[in-house]
C-alpha cells in the first residue's frame, strides 16, 4: 500500500465496500469488494474483478469531477482495490439523478423503457435497508433532519451540475448515461461533498450506439456478460488494453 495511512479496525462493511479507521483522525479507507446484490440484497453473488473495477472507476470520475469544481472525498488511491477518503457524516439519502426511463421509474410510472424524459427528474430514496430505501421528498427531508433546506439546495444544485458533466464525458467514451445514485456528506465544518462511488454498481450505462447495457442490470437481470460490460467501461474511459492492475498501469 502506498501512502502513509496506517489501516486499523473495520467501521463498517456494506453491500459492495467495507470501510477502515486510520491513525489520522479525517482519513478513512476504503476497501472495493466483488460482492454484488441485487432487490436490497434479496439476490446475492460475485462480480469477479468488480473491486478493483469499481474503484478505478470511481477514482478516475471523482478525479475528473474535482477538476470542474464538485468537491469529493477522493484523496488517494491506494491498491487494486482501496482508497484513502475524507471522514464524513453521510447524508442518510440516496440522491438519484434519471435521464432516461429505466427502472422503478419506468415500473411506477408505466413508463417503456429506454423512454426520453422532457427534463431530468432528481429523486430522493431514504436509506434504510429494513424499509427498503423508500422514496421520498424534500418535505420529509426537512421534517426528519435528514438535511436542511440549504443543504438540499447544494445537493440538488451538486447533482444536476454532476449529471452533466458526466453525460458529456461518458458520451465521448460512447455511453450514454440512463440515471445514477448519488450519496453526500458532511465535513466536520459541515461542508456538503459527494461521497460513495461512481460505478456500474451505481449508474444505468447502455451503449450509445446498441443501446447495450453496460451496468448492475446485467446481474440483476440475470442477461449475462456482467463481468465484460464492467471491464468495457473501464477500458473505454481508462485506455483500451486497460487490465484494471496496478503493474498494468505502471
């Protein structure tokens, strides 16, 4: 591991990440699994290679994100499969950004999929497994203390200004972006900065062209090539030939 970050006791393990205490206080890492989930992990399996996937394309997002001005907790990436963040106290919400119908949006609105949205809908899911991560509004937002009003202005603010920097990005990589989740935290001076991944885990990827999917659909689904579409997207944003190893990128 490079850097100087002594990794210490486990925080905190999710569905895909797990999390680690460092000897500095605002430092934490985190550690990419190839653990997948699918229906609030009703379905489990393995996405081999997805880890260091994930964190290399989240590492190289956050990056790119940074250099237009959206703060991150991106500090340092450390291995295959594990980075050094900021210390944060995340938003319990699932910020979720949509361009195309897909989804529970398609199913709740009667929507076919691959349908054109007349704007981009930003929606809010409370994160909480037990309850299934229920959709929710601002009003609930504010009225549990979830966030104030001026802090879901800069995440709603933040999650549009993503959205199209992204879309511009992916689409010169010839993926189109559906829709995507988002989480933010808080710094301890209580500065609002987007957190969690920026992966196929977490976005809806279909080729520009084919109309393909390149994304976590593949396994919930059960179409196949999962493993493939992951490595696709991290070869045409990180370099055809990308092995997605640290002796390759050297």
């Amino acid at each position: 591991m490079s850097g100087n970050y002594k990794k210490l006791e486990q925080l905190y393990e999710g569905k895909a990440k797990k999390v680690f205490k460092t000897d500095r206080d605002n430092v934490y890492i985190v550690e990419y699994k190839d653990d997948a989930t699918a229906g609030n992990g009703a379905k489990k399996g393995i996405i081999a290679g997805k880890g260091v996937i994930n964190n290399r394309i989240t590492n190289y997002l956050m990056r790119l994100l940074e250099t237009d001005g959206i703060p991150t907790h991106f500090i340092e990436e450390l291995s295959d499969t594990e980075t050094a963040v900021r210390r944060l106290a995340i938003v319990p919400l699932e910020v979720i950004v949509r361009n195309i119908a897909a989804g529970s949006l398609a199913v709740r609105l009667g929507l076919a999929e691959g349908t054109k949205l007349r704007s981009t809908v930003l929606e809010y899911c409370y994160k909480d497994d037990a309850l299934g991560d229920p959709l929710v509004n601002e009003y609930h937002i504010i009225a549990m203390g979830w966030a104030s009003a001026a802090e879901l202005k800069t995440i709603s603010n933040y999650a549009f200004t993503i959205n199209r920097l992204l879309s511009k990005h992916l689409e010169s990589a010839g993926i189109e972006l559906i829709d995507f989740k988002l989480e933010f935290g808080r710094t301890d001076d209580g500065e609002i900065i987007l957190a969690d991944e920026i992966s196929p885990d977490t976005c809806r990827f279909w080729d520009v062209k084919t109309r393909e999917k390149l994304d976590k659909d593949l396994f919930r689904r059960d179409l196949g090539g999962v493993e493939a579409a992951y490595r696709e997207v991290m070869e045409r944003l990180l370099g055809r030939g990308y092995r997605g190893d640290r002796a390759a990128a050297q």
